[in-house]
C-alpha cells in the first residue's frame, strides 16, 4: 500500500508531505462457524515493512520516533 501523509504546522499549512509504502501480512480468515474445536480467529493482516520517503529519498530512519509511530499508526489504520 502507498500513500501521503502530510505534517501541518499550528496554524494547519501542509509543511512536509511523505509518501509512505507499506507492506503487510497475508490475512488469512478465520473459522467462526461448526465444532468449537474447529474455529479459529482471523490471522495476518499485521504491518511487516515501511519505508518514508521525502521526495525520492528514503527519511524512515532519520524520522523521530513520534512521527514515525503516528505513520505507522496510519498506515496500520488504512489497512483495516
């Protein structure tokens, strides 16, 4: 999945515009009906990789930890 994400400053102007790709597990559905001993909950569908690109330069490990959580925060968000 790619998408933007945009940082504001107080006054709500876009000051910094990334483009975030993120990768996520295969999501396997559960099993909610029949025997008990058959079911199963869903599985998957969990964040694997992201890159944050400002540009065409990749600024994931120059992020704060602050921002970098509420991107993957998004994009986890997104998924759903």
């Amino acid at each position: 999945m790619t998408f933007v994400y945009e940082v504001e400053n107080e006054h709500g102007e876009v000051v910094k515009t990334y483009t975030v790709e993120a990768t996520f597990t295969e999501e396997v559905p559960g099993l909610l009906s029949g025997r008990p001993e058959r079911c199963r909950p869903d599985e998957g569908g969990d964040l694997e990789e992201i890159a944050v690109y400002l540009g065409n330069k990749d600024v994931t490990q120059q992020l704060d930890d602050d921002l970098y959580f509420k991107i993957r925060k998004e994009a986890t968000e997104r998924c759903r």
